[in-house]
C-alpha cells in the first residue's frame, strides 16, 4: 500500500470524551489518504465542522502519534505514551494550551486486508483546567475506485 502520493482510504475517527459523569460520542466518515514513509505511517484527510473544514494529518511512529490541524483550527500535538506533553490549540473561540497525559497507543496494519486501525487515548487539560478523558478511534481501509 505504499505510494509517494498515498493511497486512497475511506476512514472513520470516533472519538469518546468523558469528564465525569458526562459522556459524549462524536463519530465522522471521511475519505482520505494513507502512506508510508520509512517505517512512519501519515494518515491525511479531511473534516468538516461547524467553522469550517479542517485538514488534518496523523502521523504515526512506533514511539508516539502526532496530530497536525490547519484550516478552521490549527493544531500540533504530540501524544507519547505514558508522557505528558504540550501543545498548541487555536480556533475561533481561541487560542489554548493544551497539556495531554498519554495512557494508549496502539497501531495496526493487515496488509493482506488493506485495513489498520489506530487507537490512543489521553487525559486532557486546557488552560491548566482538567477537560476530561479522551479515546481516539481511528479505522480506515483501502478506497475501491
């Protein structure tokens, strides 16, 4: 599945957010593109949200996930696991400081199926306030054309 211009894949992020007694769910469908750079793995896509589209770029090595956003928000994020690390958030409600403790990574591939799987999950503060407890789901599979 390895192209310099990367593959076509239909993708699926859920993510899960609990603080508390509060539970939210918040799932989407894209299309997008995987490929592989050494042993680095890019997920790149596109999603729609109530300001505007945001591009964004999962970039996945055997030690940690890194998350890049543009567009409608703008994000740089590095998830470790068992680290705390900072970032940046900035949308139109603003700019935060986001400060993450990494609990899971874990990533996998079946060549044979043309279909991975990603998943890291996270306790999350903005602005030094506790945000909650985030679970990352993402699946995706090679796109028939």
């Amino acid at each position: 599945m390895e192209k310099a211009t990367g593959t076509p894949i239909r993708l699926k992020q859920v993510t899960e957010i609990r603080d508390g007694f509060r539970k939210e769910t918040v799932a989407f469908e894209t299309n997008g593109l995987y490929y592989l750079k050494g042993n680095t793995v890019y997920l790149s896509f596109e999603e729609e949200q109530e300001t505007g589209k945001v591009k964004t770029i999962v970039k996945v090595t055997d030690e940690e996930v890194t998350v890049l956003r543009s567009g409608a928000a703008n994000m740089r994020h590095v998830f470790r696991k068992s680290e705390e690390t900072v970032g940046n958030y900035q949308s139109p409600l603003g700019h935060f400081i986001m400060k993450t403790k990494t609990e899971n990574v874990q990533y996998q591939y079946n060549e044979k199926t043309k279909k991975g799987q990603l998943f890291f999950s996270y306790i999350l503060q903005l602005q030094n306030q506790q945000a909650g407890r985030y679970s990352i789901t993402i699946t995706f599979r090679e796109a028939k054309l």
